[in-house]
C-alpha cells in the first residue's frame, strides 16, 4: 500500500534529492555563511580545571585591547537580568534539578566551562582577548567517573543538591523471583559503553541580530527544534517571544542529537546581540566541540537472565549506570533516556518478567546529550546476553533468538514494560537475514579457516525501534507528542508550498515530503517547496526533528495538509467548472472533470482565480492547515549481521561483510533510505571499534582533537548490504524512521561477531570500543 491514497508516481522512486544541487556544488548555505553588516564575532574563555572555586576575574584589560566592543562574565548577565538555566518542570520523579548560570561565576564544573564572554571586530582578536583576561581558580577534587561519584566521601559537583546522584528509578514487571527460582541457568555479565561525542561535520554556531527600532531579536541557528530555542532562549534573557524570531540558515551539516537542546553559548551570544545592538556570531571551532559540545552514551550495565537449559529467557534483571556529566542539556533532564533504556530492554522478548533499575551520576564532565538511537544501551546489553546464553547453553544463537521472539501471529500484545507491540517484524527479518547469509556455509569455512590460524565471526544484533512507536509508547516513556501540524499553500503561479514543523539536517526531508505532496495534488514533484526551520512560518512544535518521527508524523502531516488543500482547489474548481467537487480531480497539475477531461482548467489559471477573483465569500488564496495524530504501529525491525576478521596478533578486525535486513515500512525514496541506514551503520561501527571520548580519573579530557579522537573512514567502513522488508500497513501512512537504527544495531553486530571470532579462546567483548588493544587485552587474560 502506497504511503498516500491514489497513485504514487513519485512516493517509492528515487528522486534525486532537492538538496544536493546546491550542497554537492557548494551552494549550501550554513550558519557560518551568514554575514550581516555590522556583524561582530563572538569567543568563550574557558576553564582549563574540571572542578574549581573562581577567586576572582579580571577582564579590564580585555576590555582596554582595541577592537573588542564588549566583555562579560558570569556576575554581569546576572546584573543585567539574564536568568539561570535549571531543567523545567514537570521533572520526572526523583530527578533533582542544580540550577547553573549561563557564564560560571563561583565554580566551574567541567574543563572548558564558559567563563567570560568576549565579543568583537573580529574572532581574531575575541581570541586575543581571551589571554588578557585573569581569573585566579582555586583547583578542586574532581568526580572523574560515575564510580568514584557514588563513593563515600566524594567531591560533591553541585553542593546545592547535595549529592551526585541527580535520579535513580526502580521498576519490575511480572513475577522476577519466581523466574529466577524457575531458571536452570542464571546468565550473568557486565557490559560497558564508552563515552563518545556526536562529532557533525557543523559544529555549534548561531548569529544574533538584534533590531534596535522594532525591538526584535532574530537568531540564525543550526538547531534541531527553532521553536524550543525561541521559547527558552526569549525566557531567559527576558525578551519578548513575540519579538524573537528563530530560523535555520537553509542548511544544517549534520547533528545526531547534539543541536537538540539550548546551549549556555546561545543564550550569552543573543544577550550579547541586543546589548550591543549589532549582529554577533559564534562558531564553535572542533576542539570546543570535542571538548563542551557534549557527549553521549557512557553506561555500565549488570545484568542477570535467567533460562531454562533450551535457551527460553524466563526473566530478566538489569542495573544501570548513567554517566551525566555536569550540566544537563536544557530542556531535556537525563531521565529520558534511562526511562527509554528501562522500557525498550525488553523489546521482542516473550518473557513478561522484568526487574530494572538505574541510577544516573552527576561528574565533571561534558554535559550529556542525546546521539543517533539514546536508547541503543538496551540493544548492546540484550544482544550481547542472548549471544552469551548461546554460548554458555552450547546453543546456536539462531535458536535462542526463535526461543524468545515474539512473531506476528501473536500480535497485537504489549512489551514486557507495556508499549503495544502491532505489526513488530523483528522474526521475520532475522529469518530473511539468516537465509541470506547461509549460516551453516559461514560455520563450515569459520571451522576450516580456524585450522590455518585465521579467526571469523559472525555477530547478530536484531532490534526494534519506536520510529515513532504506537500512541502509548509516548504515554508510557513521557516521550513525544500525539500529533504533528503542517500548512500547505497554493501559490499565485500555481505552485505549492507546504510548511513543516521539521527540521531536516541531513535527512533529505524538502525531496521526500515533496514527493508526497505531489502524489497527493497531482502536480509535478518540481511544482512542491518544503519551507521548514523557521519560527515565522513553520507549524509550532518544540520538538522540531528527533526520535525518528519525521517519517511517519512529517509524512503524515505533508500529507494532511495536502489533502486539506486540495480540497479546497476542488471545491473552488467546481464553482468555476460548475461541477460538484466529487466529480472533480486534479491530475498533473489540471483541475478536470472525471468524465471529460478536456474541460480541465490548469492549477495555474484556478490559482489566479483564487487570488484575484476569489467567489463572493472566499477570501484571497488557498491555505490549508492539518495536524496528523499517532497512528497505530509505529515500529522498525532489523537484524545486522556482521561477519568480521580478527588477527589475533595485532588486534585488528577487518569486516568483510554487513547485511542489514531492514522492515521501515513504504519506503518513499528508497535512495535516501540506504543512504540512512549506511550512515548509521557506518556511525555504529564507529563506536564499535573507535570511537572514544576519554577522560583520566581527575576528570581531565584526553582527546580533544581528531588526533586522538578516532573517527572511522572508508578503510574501516565495509559495502553495507541492505534488504528490506515491507509488512503489511496498519495505517495509510506506513513509513517510518530508518534514521538511528543503524547506530542502534551496528555496536551489538560487530562486538558479537568479534565475541564469536574469540571464543576459541574463552573471552568475549564486554567493553566498547573493541581497539586493537582492548582485543589484545582480552587475548592476554585468555
């Protein structure tokens, strides 16, 4: 079934994408590309302590040096009226809330904390400004991980709330004791994911220009969600929202969750722009990024399964650890993410018994952010212990997973945690991905090539992901919104504009929802402009573009919104025609009769109509505004499988084939698709094998620059093979978010195959990234 009613000439072909015409020809434009007259540029001076009392700041001198126009520190946005940020309410239980300032003014809590503000002609000498300022600190104990911030007698990181153990929860589900007294085997391990940054090729920037005359604040950002920046950024420094306008540049390069919330930088830059009543910039430079752009995914989970001898999971108990860093990201409290760690565990497992709990800690490190799947902690823990059961049982993986799944035919049913689970692939895809890679072949050349000293594996990680989930999904985890709004317009030359409350930032969303709207209308798909990322014009949602929505909510609202509009062009045409709407259509862009088409009239000409010669009661224009609520379904499937190349002397892996067997619904453009799942495939293996954000135990950050910050390239990245599946809909609109998942399953694919590859020496991956020397540390216990 097509993603929209009709039929689809453009939904499900690859259309080359609207957005590369300018980006592949260097025409995008982003935030460092804006420049406005008068523009002055921004610099942040920062700590070089992870913990630190601040004595006393100097900044006359700073001040006195030709060419800067303005300094401030953390005293003088509290003087001029700048509020602190604290996460909102309503918190989530048990979440304290440490209220921090834009600038440090008693303590820093983190290497390079924003301490002074220095604005002027040029970043040249913002940064030379910087050496000029004096701040005398006095160094204290600093919380270097969540183990030493949970230990008795530990410097306390924010002494208000008096404790670094900013939320803990607690849940069960089911009856755990009685299945760990039922079990046969008690499965143990403790896994751990490092901490890692989201590096986007863009790092954090914004333009504040401030009109003096209308009392206007207009603030060019690369954001995720323009409206939620508006909103808090107008809040805190005390303008008035009506009088702030938010608006993307016309591209953003690239996010994966770190331009999701409201950065301390953002705020000082358009305090800045309207003291000074000039435009200000501030471009993050890499180290910055590296260093305070914030950072991702640093768990420690213990978890205990407990099975029967046949693989059959009877229950499980998991104990997480979050690595909070110090400040939150506003308005997002870290309790989301443990919230949707605790619910997504138990994803495509029968078993309904289920003991949880987490504690997040609060350390002197980068604030934590959300990245490509924040969940995906749930997916290393649950696949890395289906493959462990396998191994202690002396079973073939592909059985525990067909012990455990839960398959169509006993669908609908709930997850152990409660979210409906109503059309969840997951069986079906790893069926499709087990035949595709013939794994009883693999075994056989796996045995024979262990007989020469060559180590294969072959690792799985299936999951399923909310892309957006069904309509409890967000009740449950409090994530989310129920409806998605969009506006669609009829242009005087007869073209369409449809305005979405999305945010695209690499995803290609002006070409998909384009080709939507244009099956919809029936006009052609270079007829349909996507206007997004501006809070003038843009549909209000503080969401913006997150959580794998855009898909089916983007999609849906384009298409409601569409469809409003062309029923009103129908009910025009037929007063012009003197037909009845019903027996009216538009195709390529005519508005005809059904039974005689050559009676039509061309859009453009109704258009006309529309704006110069409305009907006696009509005013001017065609405008249609639609909100699309939450459909029934809601999930993505996969299983990757990964088959890689250990060498046991030097630690290295090579990864000669990936599969991804995909279920994402109506594919509408099935180019950008695999260009999303590859992209996130590449991202995951990434943090497999590479990637690592490392601080020693004094909180002090050890790689702040690409040279010790491994990022993969196309050497390590292998041909991703891709094969989809397409169940059967629940709704019209059937698409649904590929974006995170290949991030989600990648980490569990390659850390399992690189397991299997060393089981003949008895030791197993359970710490990422899995580097030449963490493999050559496991081979030395071994």
């Amino acid at each position: 079934m097509s993603t929209v009613v009709g039929p689809a000439r453009y939904v499900g072909a690859s259309v080359h994408r609207v957005e590369d015409a300018r980006v592949l020809t260097g025409h995008g434009r982003y935030v460092d590309d804006v420049s406005l007259p008068g523009m002055l540029h921004a610099a942040f001076l920062r700590s070089p302590y992870p913990h630190a009392k601040i004595e006393r700041i100097d900044v006359e001198a700073a001040r006195a040096l030709e060419g800067v126009v303005g300094v401030w520190t953390g005293a003088d946005l509290a003087a001029a009226g700048v509020y602190p940020m604290q996460i909102p309410e309503p918190a989530p239980p048990d979440y304290l809330r440490p209220v921090f300032p834009i600038l440090a003014t008693e303590r820093v809590r983190m290497i390079g904390d924003p301490v002074a503000l220095v604005v002027a002609e040029s970043r040249y000498v913002a940064e030379d400004a910087l050496q000029l300022i004096e701040v005398d600190y006095e160094p204290l104990a600093a919380v270097g991980s969540a183990e030493a911030g949970l230990a008795e007698g530990a410097p306390i990181v924010f002494e208000e709330i008096g404790t670094n153990l900013i939320h803990h929860d607690q849940a069960e589900y089911g009856d755990v004791d009685a299945a760990f007294a039922e079990a046969d085997v008690v499965v143990r391990a403790t896994w751990q994911q490092q901490r890692l940054t989201n590096t986007p090729m863009e790092t954090r920037g914004g333009v504040a220009d401030y009109d003096p005359g209308r009392d206007e604040l207009t603030y060019y950002a690369a954001t995720q969600g323009p409206q939620l920046v508006r909103m808090f950024v107008a809040g805190l420094i005390q303008h008035p929202v009506q009088q702030m306008r938010v608006l993307g540049p016309g591209d953003i390069g690239g996010s994966f969750g770190q331009k999701v919330g409201v950065t301390r930088e953002e705020v000082a830059v358009c305090f800045a722009s309207k003291a000074l009543r000039r435009p200000v910039k501030w471009i993050e430079d890499r180290v910055e990024n590296l260093t305070v752009g914030g950072q991702a995914r640093e768990e420690t989970a213990e978890a205990a399964f407990a099975v029967k001898k046949d693989g059959t999971i009877l229950g499980l108990d998991v104990k997480l650890t979050m690595d909070h860093g110090a400040y939150p990201l506003l308005p997002i409290s870290t309790a989301i993410f443990t919230t949707l760690i605790k619910v997504m565990l138990p994803s495509f497992l029968r078993t309904r018994n289920y003991r949880w709990a987490s504690q997040t800690v609060v350390t002197n490190k980068a604030a934590y952010v959300p990245y490509r799947g924040p969940w995906a902690m749930e997916t290393w823990v649950r696949e890395s212990m289906l493959a462990k059961v396998a191994r202690e049982l002396g079973l073939p993986v592909e059985e525990v997973y067909r012990k455990n799944m839960i398959p169509l035919d006993e669908q609908p049913t709930t997850m152990a945690t409660g979210p409906t689970l109503e059309g969840m692939t997951a069986r079906d895809t790893l069926e499709r991905a087990l035949k595709l890679v013939d794994v009883p072949a693999f075994r056989a050349e796996q045995e024979r090539l262990r007989g020469e000293g060559r180590y294969l594996g072959l690792g799985i990680g299936v999951f399923i992901e909310a892309a957006p989930g069904p309509p409890d999904f967000g009740e449950i985890t409090g994530l989310g919104a129920p409806r998605d709004p969009a506006r669609a317009r009829l242009e005087p030359d007869g073209k369409v504009t449809v305005f979405t409350a999305q945010v695209p930032h690499g995803q290609g969303h002006e070409t998909t929802l384009a080709q939507v709207a244009a099956d919809e209308l029936g006009v052609p798909f270079e007829h349909v402009r996507i206007v997004h990322s501006d809070t003038r014009d843009a549909p209000f949602t503080l969401i913006g573009t997150g959580g794998s929505r855009a898909a089916t909510m983007g999609t849906g609202a384009a298409l409601a919104a569409s469809r409003a509009l062309k029923g009103k062009i129908l009910e025009l045409g037929g007063q012009v025609l003197e037909a009845a709407p019903d027996d009216l259509e538009l195709v390529d862009a005519v508005v005809r009769p059904k039974d005689a088409p050559d009676r039509g009239m061309p859009l453009a000409q109704l258009a006309q109509v529309a704006y110069f010669m409305p009907p006696e009661g009509m005013e001017g224009g065609l405008n249609a505004n639609d909100a699309f609520p939450q459909p029934r379904g809601g999930w993505v499937a996969a299983t990757h499988v990964c088959v890689v190349d250990v060498d046991v002397e030097t630690g290295e892996v090579r990864i000669p084939r990936y599969l991804v067997v995909e279920d994402c619904g109506t594919m509408i453009n099935p180019a950008i698709v695999d260009g999303q799942v590859r992209g996130g495939v590449a991202q995951g293996i990434g943090l497999a094998l590479l990637e690592e954000t490392v601080y020693d135990e004094d909180a002090q950050l050890l790689t702040s620059t690409f040279m010790d910050y491994v990022m993969p390239t196309a050497v390590e990245i292998p041909h991703i093979e891709i094969d989809h599946l397409e169940s059967e809909p629940l709704a019209e609109v059937n698409s649904r978010g590929v974006g995170e998942g290949g991030a989600i399953g990648a980490p569990a694919a390659v850390a399992n195959a690189i397991s299997d590859a060393l089981s003949p020496f008895g030791v197993a991956v359970d710490r990422l990234p899995a580097s030449p020397a963490r493999i050559l540390e496991l081979l030395g216990r071994a």
